[in-house]
C-alpha cells in the first residue's frame, strides 16, 4: 500500500492587542464590541470626563469585587497613559463608564457579546433605568501604560505573528525535503534489489519535529510533524 507523508503544523494562539477608545466621540465606546480571545489584550484610550468599569449583565452600571476599573481619567497624565486589561476566557464582558450619567444615557461596551439574548443592546436598554452608577474605589485588574508601553505590546505581537508565519513555512518544508530524501533512498534500495524494477515506490518517510519557542507578549510554541495516511 503507498503512504504519503504530510507536514502537520502545531501553531500556538498569537495574542492580538485590540484598542477601544473611551469617549472621543461623545458619549460611547469605538468599537462598542470587540471579539478577543484568551492572550489577547485590550487597550481603552481614555478621554476627558469618562473611564470604564467591568459591569454585569444582570446589574447594568452595578460593578463587583473582581470587575476592573481604569480610574479617574486625572490619572491618565492627561490621556498619556493607557488602561490596559488581559483577556483570561472567552466568556462575555461588559462594561460602562460611571462618570454622572453615561452609563445611564448609554455608554456601555463588551467583549465577546452574543448576539442574541444578553445583546449589548439589551444591556443598554437596561441601563437606562438605572438611578446611579457604581464607581470602585481605585484602580484595579489592569494597569495604566504609557504610549511607549503600549506601542511595545503591538510590536511584540506583530513580530510574534511574523516569526510563527515564518518558522511554520520553514518546519513545512523541511518535512517535504525529508520525505522527498526518504523515498528517493528507497527507490534507489529497490532497484538494485530488483533490476526488472522499471520505477521504484516511494517509501514512508518521517519528518522529525522541530519546536521553536517564539518571543513576544506570551512565550508561543510552535513544532512540526510528519503524519503518515
């Protein structure tokens, strides 16, 4: 029976950095929802009068004890600094900005919303009748960075991504070499062992795994294998 050997390539999950600007234009969240995965990190760029807080879904403009909060935005250097949080699941976050009304009036935001049911819109309709925000009393579950800080995290993931693209390109070809060696050794066994042989078979062939560990935001694992069908 002839066996074809393909390269199998392991990638890792490569953080992505999504940023989410607070309040410039006007009382809202740009992009009001974005999708993220667990690595993945998420930068609000805060603007004059506004700040954000992880709420809850049941208890719109209401926070807990594990919510994040970025502060008052007279922490931010006047907007040099950055909230920046981690995303640890793949679970729904929601938030709102809990400066006087704009999380009554509408300002609220997520990660990884669904569509249907507990839609960010219903989550903004419930907040209207909320009669006060909650404010934590300090910073918390993320930190502030500066512009350089946060250009970093984006250059790390980018190289991450480049690096990962690369070095499977480079883990792919070197199974096809190792498997076109593999059967050009066999065909040359086969047809000394057999004159009457006019073309030899193509014999198994394995490409042995080569893991790399990649530098960025998260250490990132990437090998390569050869699988026989």
């Amino acid at each position: 029976m002839r066996r074809s050997v393909l390269p199998f390539v392991v990638t890792a999950a490569l953080a992505a950095v999504h940023t989410v600007e607070v309040g410039e234009d006007g009382l809202v969240f740009n992009p009001e929802t974005i999708t993220a995965v667990p690595g993945d990190i998420v930068v609000f760029e805060l603007y004059p009068s506004h700040n954000v807080v992880q709420g809850i879904f049941d208890s719109p403009c209401q926070t807990s004890d594990s919510s994040f909060y970025s502060g008052p935005f007279s922490n931010t250097d006047n907007g040099a600094k950055r909230f920046v949080v981690n995303v640890t699941s793949n679970d729904p976050v929601y938030y709102y900005c809990s400066v006087q009304k704009h999380c009554e009036n509408g300002m609220v935001g997520g990660i990884n919303i669904p569509t249907s049911g507990q839609t960010i819109d219903a989550y903004k309709q419930a907040a209207a009748s909320v009669q006060q925000s909650q404010t934590p009393s300090q910073l918390r579950g993320g930190q502030l960075l500066d512009e350089s800080q946060v250009a970093a995290l984006s250059d790390n993931a980018t190289s991450s991504s480049a690096s990962a693209s690369a070095s499977a390109s480079a883990s792919s070809a070197s199974a096809s070499s190792a498997a076109s060696a593999s059967a050009s050794v066999s065909a040359s066994r086969s047809a000394s062992a057999s004159a009457s042989a006019a073309t030899a078979s193509p014999s198994s062939g394995v490409a042995v795994a080569s893991p790399s560990q990649i530098g960025g935001v998260a250490a990132l694992l990437l090998g390569a294998a050869a699988w026989f069908l």
